[in-house]
C-alpha cells in the first residue's frame, strides 16, 4: 500500500476509507497467511476467580528502606500444590474505576522452590498474568521482585515519607476471590519511620536496613484497601475522643513545624467526623485513619478505603491556613466514601478480585453524590465557611451553565467510561471532551435532588433521609452491600413518592441535563460579576501545578498554568473561534508581557468597545498574533440569594446538632 498522508486521509470521503482499509487488511492477510485473527487468538489462559478459599498463607514483605532511590523489594511465599499455576499483579484497582495497576513499575521477577529457580512465563494476551508449573513435591514456592517507584514526578517516596500501596507489591494466584486469600504482611521502614494505616500491628523489630513491622493477618481484599503512610515527622491526632470507635488523623510532613494544629483547626476536623456520623447514623468500621501527607514533594492523593483513606495536599495545610480554603473538602470526601463507595457499593464495581474488569456506570452515585456530601459535611464541621462554600459551588455552576458544551453529544452517564478511556490524563478541550463529569455534574443533580425532596415534603424530608436509610443500615457491618439503579429509585421514593426514574434518567442519561436548574431550586442563582471571590482567588493561587487555572473560563474563554499555557479553551468561545490553541504559551497581551493582571486590564479595557485585544502566543516554535474580539468584561461566578424563596441551601449546610 503506498504512503498517504494523514491530512490526505482526513479529506477523503468514509466510503473511500472504508475501502481502503478493507483493502489493507486483504493485502496484508494475504501476504501474512499465518496471522491469527482476533475470533482465533481467543481469551488469555487465566483461571477464572471462583468463590473457594485459598489453601495456606501466604507471606509478603515489602522493605521499603531505600527513601533515596525509590525501590520497593518484595519477597513473598506462597503455598501451592504441584501443577500449573497463574499469579496475577493487580490490574483493576478499587477507587481508580480503571485498570491502573503500574505493572510497568513491576522488575526483576525471580520465582524459585527449595532455593532452585522456577520459569515463568507472561501470559500472551494478559500482561498482568504470570503462569509456571509448580513441581511435585513442592508445597511453596518464593516470589522476589522490585517495584520502581516514580522518581520523576507524582513521588510515591521520598527522604521524609512514603504512601505505599500494597496492590502494586503483591502477586498473588488466580482462580479464587480476593477475599478468600489469606496474608500475613510485613514492612520494613526507615529507621525511626512511623506509619499509619488500617492494618494491625503485630510485631515490631529493627533490622539492618530499618524498622520492620508485621501486621495481623488478612484477606486480600482487605490488605489492597489498607495501605500505609509513614514518615519521619509523623503525628496522630484523635478525631473522635471517648469513643469506642476510634478515628485518628495520621500526619505525615515534610518538616516538623507543619504538624502544628490550632485548637480551632483541631475542634473542625473532629466536627467533620461528628457530622458525617451524624448524617449516615452509622458507621461501618471499628476504627478509621485518615491517612494524611502534607508535602510539596510527595504525590497529592485522594484515594477512598473501607477503614482509612489516602488523602495528600500541600505542606502548609495547617500553617497558611486563613489562605487555603480549596482544597479542604478531601478529608470530607474520602470519608464519605466509607459509606458510599466502600460499604454500599455499585454492583457492577464489586468484583471478585482485582484483575476482573469492573464497571462505572453508577459513579455519579457514588462519586457524584460523595462530591455533594463532601462539600456540605465541609461547611457543616466549619472547615469552610458558608461563604466560602456558596463560591465554591458557584465555581462549580458556572462550569454548567457556561463551560460544559460538550453535554451536547455526551450524557453524564458516558462521562462514568472516562477513567478506563482516558486513564485520568488531561484532556485538550475539556469544554468539549469532558472528563469524569459524574464528580461535579453529579453534584449539581443531587443537589437538585435535595431541593425537590425538601419541596416535596414541606420541608420535612432532604437527603439527609436518603443517605440515612441507603447508606446507613446495618451499622457497624462491613460487608459490602451492592446497589443498582433501581435500589437508588426505590429509595429515593422511600422519602418521597415521585417519578424518580424519570427524573434521574433526564439528567444522567440524556444529552443537556439540566444540571443548573438544582441552584435556583435552594433559593439561590448564579452571577457574574467583574471580581472574583475570595475562595477563587486562593483557588488560583494554590491549585495543583500541573493544572493551575488561571480562569477566564467564563469570560474570553480559555484557562492558563503557571507557566501561562493555555491548559484548555471553551468550544466555541471567544477564544476558540479566534483559533487559540491548547498548549499555546501566552506571551504578551495588546504588546505587553504577560501577567494575569495585564490580561485582566486588557478585559476590561476592551468591555463596551470595538478594537478586538491583541494576543501574542509562542506555539510549535513560532509566534502568532491573535486578535481576539470580545467586549464583555470580566465574568466571575457568584451566588446571590432569590428573595421570596425558601433558603434551602443555608440548610443544607446547617450543622446538626
């Protein structure tokens, strides 16, 4: 077939293409007569999980001592029987909704039996699966390898702390439910490391390289939803004091002076834990660890578990505190997941072991209600204010109202296939691709949510009594329990008879939701004005480098880094249909340099006028000026209240005494 450009491709017609790939395919069937086609290969050769338990336990031991390289050193024994065997890495891990499993992090695999070496061989078709034949006579065998962590970016170690995942440290066999394999684990740390994590210590000891720690045995199951934070300035503070449920907030920083927590701050976090107990009724462990890094080194995380959570933000959480207002909601989120994702969790996301391909079609239950949950358990224990939580969901609305075309040819619901599509990279033009819109766009239905049944019922009835009597039965199990949508229906009527299907169905899976009308429902509409709020302003300033905003989203349309790269550009804005590019540096505005400022001026100089604002952008090794033509002014969201209306959202962020 000879070469044809891809420009050349694009211009030609479907059928032509059609035909041209049906004729690359012939040709090269014909002149490759042994390749084997997909309806020949058929399906790896991994056993199927069945519902047995695993024979024996197995031992796993992480050392995890070398801080200056990164490298994990895992040693496992597994008890086996003579025969073929199939030991997987963990591929579809629970809280990613994807299949993130690092295997290419996974080195220097060594597997043996009575200290004599055993091949192994990848599966063909699954990358994640490793089979070899177990020897007659051998009742164990020993598995060594290295996991190399990330020393570029997103660091998982480094001289101060760690956050250490045991899914990426563990082989373990095929054919059996996670939750019917049985380990006993072990770590060995820095010397003078302490840890948190939601695994029970067994016993301590010092070895040469460190501080080993062994844990009570567990399942499978339970060791991947346990993971550890440890690290050489570490504290824990008790949330939840005179309990006989304890909730500790393990710390782990980067210099001492960072574990420093006002009464007042303290007094907020254990409001959080009395709130959420509070709102659900219940709980569904017998004790909790917010595992809790503050680093400007180490990764940031917001990872959810049954009886812990990974939750990571900038070193001075504490100590800038009066400036870092975003970013607060995490701790309320992930706890929440202890409820709505772990303990009640989508059918189609529990699954009998990590290497089952799980399904997202409910997450904007679990994460888009999680997300409603997480900003009003937030403003209800006071780690925001009311008005910083009102100009926080403003952000969020205007995304809705303005920013979010895409809703034009994807639905809310397509938006749940995002994690296993995208992997949670950045996308060009969000505006239009969208990405995980379940999180924010799940919100906002819920809140609609809220406001109807509080209409519905006088007053007398909110969400409140749904995640009560859905996410708050059986208190103190921690049995899954599996839900589906019409559980989620069934529910929903259980507090207030409506046509919840159809409502639920018009938002979720139907092009335009209406994901703005939930505002004007609480009493309360958006507007736009030429300052931004408090809460913005520190949004800007702090926000995760990699995807700093410099917002004027809502205004010329595009969205800038701290290294003012345009990062995204509404569809069809002004600056989209003046042909800004994503990945555009923005160099000078109307001949100045830039600066946030300059442009801002530049907005507002050209509100009511005619001249179009002259952009200077350096792209692809060139620069290019680009006249943008708008005359709005500057566009900040903000709420302001409806008079005459009931006032449901000041309720809705109402302590609950």
């Amino acid at each position: 077939m000879p070469f044809v450009s891809f420009a050349t491709l694009r211009a030609w017609p479907r059928r032509a293409l059609t035909r041209l790939v049906l004729a690359a395919s012939m040709a090269c069937a014909a002149a490759a007569p042994n390749v084997v086609t997909a309806e020949e290969r058929g399906r790896d050769e991994v056993p199927t999980p069945q519902d047995t338990p695993y024979p024996g336990t197995i031992t796993l031991h992480v050392d995890a001592s070398d801080t200056l390289q990164g490298i994990f050193r895992v040693h496992e024994t597994i008890p086996v029987a003579a025969g073929a065997l199939t030991l997987l890495y963990p591929q579809w891990i629970p809280g990613d909704h994807s299949p993130t499993g690092p295997i290419a992090m996974l080195a220097g695999i060594r597997l043996s039996a009575n200290g004599k070496p055993l091949a192994w061989k990848r599966d063909e078709y699954n990358v994640y699966a490793f089979h070899l034949d177990v020897p007659p006579g051998v009742s164990s065998i020993d598995a060594d390898f290295q996991y190399l962590s990330d020393r570029d970016d997103g660091f998982e170690i480094t001289d101060r702390m760690m956050d250490m995942e045991w899914s990426a440290m563990v082989l373990y066999p095929a054919g059996h439910f996670s939750r019917h394999i049985t380990l006993a684990p072990s770590v060995t740390l820095a010397h003078g490391w302490q840890l948190g994590t939601a695994l029970e210590t067994q016993s301590e000891s010092p070895s040469p390289s460190g501080d080993t720690i062994s844990f009570k045995p567990v399942t499978l199951e339970k060791l991947v939803d346990s993971p550890i934070y440890a690290g050489e300035h570490f504290k824990r503070v008790d949330l939840n004091p005179g309990s006989d449920v304890p909730v500790h907030l393990d710390i782990v920083a980067d210099a001492p002076k960072y574990l420093e927590i006002t009464p007042e701050q303290l007094q907020a976090h254990r409001a959080l834990v009395t709130q959420a107990v509070k709102l659900f009724g219940s709980h569904h462990y017998d004790h909790y660890d917010f595992l809790f890094s503050l680093s400007d080194v180490l990764a940031g995380n917001g990872t959810e578990h049954h009886q812990s959570s990974e939750d990571g933000v900038e070193a001075d959480y504490f100590t800038a505190w009066s400036d870092n207002a975003p970013g607060r909601d995490l701790l309320a989120h992930e706890y929440t997941h202890s409820w709505n994702g772990k303990f009640r969790r989508p059918a189609d996301l529990s699954t009998p072991n990590f290497n089952v391909p799980m399904g997202d079609s409910l997450l904007w239950v679990y994460e888009g209600q999680t997300q409603y949950w997480g900003y009003a358990l937030t403003a209800r224990a006071g780690l925001w204010t009311p008005q910083q939580f009102r100009d926080a969901l403003a952000m969020t609305a205007a995304n809705y109202e303005r920013n979010r075309p895409g809703f034009q040819w994807r639905t809310l619901e397509d938006t749940t296939n995002d994690p296993t599509a995208a992997h949670r990279r950045d996308l060009p033009y969000r505006s239009w691709q969208m990405s995980e819109e379940y999180y924010s766009g799940g919100q906002m239905m819920w809140l609609e949510v809220d406001a109807k049944l509080r209409s519905l019922t006088r007053d007398h009835k909110s969400l409140d009594d749904f995640a009560r009597a859905f996410f708050g039965v059986d208190n103190g199990s921690y049995a899954v329990k599996t839900y589906t949508f019409d559980d989620v229906v069934a529910a929903l009527n259980d507090v207030a008879a409506f046509d919840w299907a159809a409502f639920l169905h018009a938002r979720v899976d139907t092009p335009d939701p209406p994901l703005e009308d939930g505002l004007a429902a609480t009493g309360w509409k958006l507007v736009y004005t030429d300052q931004q709020s408090a809460y913005e302003k520190q949004y800007d300033s702090r926000h995760e480098p990699s995807r700093h905003l410099y917002n004027f989203a809502w205004s010329i349309g595009l969205t800038l880094n701290d290294k003012a790269q345009v990062n995204d550009v509404r569809w069809n804005g002004p600056a989209f249909k003046a042909g800004v590019s994503i990945g555009a540096t923005l160099v000078a505005v109307n001949g100045q340099n830039f600066s946030t400022d300059v442009l801002k001026d530049a907005i507002t100089a050209a509100q009511g006028g005619t001249a179009p604002i002259q952009l200077l952008f350096k792209y692809q090794g060139g620069f290019r000026t680009v006249p943008l033509d708008y005359h709005d002014g500057l566009k900040y969201p903000h709420l302001l209240r409806i008079e005459g209306t009931p006032d449901y959202l000041s309720e809705i962020i109402a302590a609950h005494n």
